[in-house]
C-alpha cells in the first residue's frame, strides 16, 4: 500500500521551511537573533489589549476586522476599504498566489526573495522564476526580463529579507510600467516600517490596480506571535482576495492587540530610532573587523564572510556565546549570516563575539 497517497504537482518540490532557530544545546544566556522579531516585543498597550480579551474567549472574533482596517488606515493615511487583514501577512501572499496563479503559470521573485513566494507558488501549482539581483539588490531590469505573457504575479519585498536592501520607489514604479496591467506586482512592506517616510508602496497602488502592497505586525509592531498583517490594494483586487479569506482568520486578541498596535505610534518611534543607532553602530563594527556588510535598510544585517567554511566558524562561534543567528545558505547566501539587530546588550555580545573569533582584542 505505498506510494498511493500523491499530492498535486509541485507539492513535493516544496522544501520544508526552516524557520530561525531558538535554541543552542547545552548553552546559557542565549538570545534569539534569528527571526527578526522586535527585541522589545510590542507596545505595552498592545499587551493590555491582549489581555483584556480573555474575558471573552468563547466569542467569535470580528470577520470584518473594520477596527483594525480603520486604526491602520487612520495611521498610514490610507482607505479602510482597500485593506485586507491576514493571518500573517504570509495569508496574504497565500491568498494572492491561490487568486491569480495556476498550474502553467509563473510566478516571479527576485534571486534572494523570501522563502514563501516559492512556496506559495508551488502550492498552487504554479512555476516559480527567479530574476538575478545586482550585488543583493532587486534588479528591476532582471524582473522585466523574466517577465512573460505567463507571468501572473511579481513579488519584491522592499526592503528585502534576507538582504536588507532597498530600492527607492521610482525604480518600482519603472518594473509596475515595465510589465503587463494585468500582472500582478506585490510590493512587500515587512520592513517598511524601518524607513522613515517610506510609504511602502502605498500611492503607487492607489495608481496603479494591479499593484498590491503587503504589510505586517510580526515586524516592528512586535506581534510575531500573534499572526498579523495585511494587504492594501485596488477595490477589484480585494474583492478577489476576501472570497478566498476565512471569515475568522485572526482570533479576537490578536485584532485587538495590533489595533492598539498600530495606534501607539510613540512605541514605534522610539523603536525606529534604536533600530537605526544599533544598525548603524554594528555595521560599522563589522567593517572595522574586516568583515563586508551591506548597508541595512531593516532590522537585521547581513554580514559576508570570506567563504562558507568561514561563515560556518563565525556562526558556531555564536551560538557558544549564547548568540543565535540566521543562516541562510538556502537563499543562496552561503557565506553571510544574517543577525537581528537586538537590545545594546546583545550587540555589544556580536561584536565582543567576532572580535573573539577574528583574535582582536575585546
Ligand atoms: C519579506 C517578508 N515578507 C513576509 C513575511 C511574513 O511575515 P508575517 O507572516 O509574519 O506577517 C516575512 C517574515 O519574515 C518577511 O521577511
């Protein structure tokens, strides 16, 4: 009775997600530098919301979620109507390619995109097609070039993970008009947040009906564990997405946590501002060790090493000091490793940490 059971096609080219690790054996003191997450965790506010929910655990959660789609319009100046909320904005992208891409479609995402545009795509049958970067950032021209007549949607996570670059948005705005209207282009704004000013693609969808914007509260919000995010796009776009939504795809705490979130934009401010200071100081360090390292424009760096044995040792070096970070040989990025950017403390324990491995003085 073996080899009845079949998936689809394309399913089993889906290689399990590996997810940034949590724990390093038989070490103490660890700190999780491996997913992004806010080191601070979200506003406290957010938490009281949390927390006020547990009176009210047996009721279904709102389905429209209009709260949270005002709070975030009201704070992103945008149209409540044109917001979707998700499960993450991983539902999001889920529901993007389940809408628009089939079996003999193609689905297109940059050399280093993140790990779920080939996974949605596969799941659906889809084909899956990289465009090159030029040196860890989005090469529009590249995008363009793989673009055909199949293509049904493009994803650009900008600032991208795990490179942490950025592309201004003129450049988008030269890929939305070098390619079909009716190509989908899903800008990805995980990390948007992290650029003050920088409105994640917001006007060029309300330009353009074939652009979707993605946005998330696993990020600087704090909320990874609550499963949070959302989609601005054309009214027509969230039509087609909000048939294939659940009507209680978010549970109640979760919508109450993120739209106290999303209203606390203090919290946020005083997040940026560390994010900067602490990314800014790292990447400097790093250079001054001799280490190559890209400017960052999100919460995490990318450090290259000399070869992946190196990357290797420095990441075993790590992870004895209790330091767990990201390696990313599966986005085809063997000799960096990309390192949260965490409390002052857990900064000053990278750099004491490479210091230590290069034989510098600490
Ligand atoms: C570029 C990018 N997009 C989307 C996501 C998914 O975020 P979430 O599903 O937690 O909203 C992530 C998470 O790391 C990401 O890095």
């Amino acid at each position: 009775m073996t080899n009845i059971i079949k998936p689809k096609p394309g399913i089993m080219d889906i290689e399990l997600y590996v997810g940034g690790k949590s724990h390093a054996v038989g070490v103490e003191n660890t700190v999780k530098l491996s997913s992004n997450e806010n080191p601070f965790g979200p506003s406290p506010k957010a938490k009281d919301a949390y927390i006020k929910q547990s009176d009210s655990l047996a009721v279904y959660p709102s389905s429209d979620h209009s709260a949270l789609r005002l709070a975030i319009a009201e704070n992103n100046g945008l149209n409540a109507e044109q917001i979707i909320c998700g499960n993450g904005s991983d539902e999001i992208i889920t529901f993007l390619c389940q809408a628009f891409a089939s079996v003999g479609d193609e689905v297109l995402f940059t050399e280093h995109g993140f790990g779920m545009y080939r996974i949605c795509a596969l799941g659906v049958g889809a084909t899956p097609i990289v465009a090159l970067e030029k040196e860890r950032v989005t090469n529009v021209d590249a995008l363009i070039d793989c673009c055909t007549a199949n293509t049904k949607l493009i994803f650009v996570a900008n600032p991208n993970n795990p490179t942490g670059t950025f592309i201004p948005l003129s450049e988008i705005e030269r890929l939305i008009n070098g390619v079909p209207e009716n190509t989908v282009v899903v800008l990805d704004g995980a990390y948007a947040e992290y650029i003050e000013g920088y409105d994640g693609g917001a006007k060029l969808v309300e330009k353009y009906e074939n652009v979707v914007m993605t946005r998330t509260f696993s990020k600087i919000y704090g909320l990874g564990g609550l499963r949070v995010g959302w989609g601005y796009a054309s009214p027509v776009i969230i039509d087609i997405l909000s048939r294939l939504r659940g009507p209680f795809n978010i549970n109640r705490a979760a919508l109450s946590a993120a739209t106290a979130a999303v209203n606390d934009e203090e919290y946020v401010k005083n997040c940026l501002l560390h994010n900067r200071n602490l990314g800014d100081f790292l990447i400097n360090e790093i250079r001054n060790l001799g280490f190559k390292c890209d400017d960052t424009f999100a919460n995490f760096i990318l450090p290259r090493f000399s070869d992946e044995k190196q990357a290797d040792a420095v990441n075993d070096t790590l992870e004895k000091d209790g330091l767990i970070v990201r390696q990313v040989k599966g986005y085809n990025l063997h000799n960096c490793l990309r390192i949260t950017i965490g409390k002052e403390a857990d900064c000053f324990r990278i750099i004491a940490s490479l210091k230590k491995f290069k034989g510098s003085p600490l």
